[in-house]
C-alpha cells in the first residue's frame, strides 16, 4: 500500500488548454450583463485560479497580472472577491487568459514546424 501522497502534475498549457476547451464557445457567445451574479464561468474561474496558484515553470512565463489577480483573490482581498461576484468580470479574467495561452500555443506550433 503507497502512504506517500502523490503530487498532481505541474500545470502546463496543455493543462489550461484541456480545462478551457469546453469553454471556449460560451467565452465566445458571452454578451455580458446576462445577470449581475451569473455562475456560469464560476466553476472555471475557481479551477482556474487554483492552477495558477501552483508552482510550476509554465506558470512562471504568465504576465504577472493574472498571478496578482489570483493572490489577491485567492488571500480573500474584498475588492477582488466583490470584483470577481460579477460575471461580466470573470468572463473578461478568463477570455484574456484565454487569449494570451491561445497565442502561446500558435507560438509552440509555430516553432515546432520550424524544426
């Protein structure tokens, strides 16, 4: 019997990417304003910040904005919990993260066709 807790695999892209995909659209769709304190990017927002609160050498190639927001956050700082109550705002935090690894990633393709 194994008593050594296992640790999970650091976070990579490929990690984000996988807990992204069946969002994707719905950050597409989002018009904003379709109810104050939504909870449809809820659960994602949440899963989210717990894979950028954890230590690992993609994490540390993210702009230092969505690791400020997720400390704040995550350390129960009112301004940024009340922020985050609003859907509009998580669904802003998570299309922008979106973004920046969508474009890491056709960074990383476009690499490996040079090779």
């Amino acid at each position: 019997m194994n008593t050594a807790q296992e640790r999970p695999p650091e976070p990579d892209l490929d990690t984000y990417l996988r807990l992204f995909t069946p969002y994707e659209q719905p950050l597409k769709d989002f018009s904003g304003r379709e109810g104050e304190y939504g909870a449809r990017f809820a659960l994602l927002f949440r899963q989210t910040l717990r894979l950028l609160s954890t230590p690992s050498s993609f994490n540390e190639r993210i702009p230092r904005t969505f690791l400020a927001v997720t400390d704040k956050y995550l350390s129960n700082e009112y301004e940024a919990v009340r922020h985050f109550s609003y859907e509009e705002n998580r669904h802003f935090f998570l299309a922008d993260l979106l973004d920046w690894l969508n474009r890491h990633e056709r960074g990383r393709k476009l690499r490996n066709m040079q090779r």
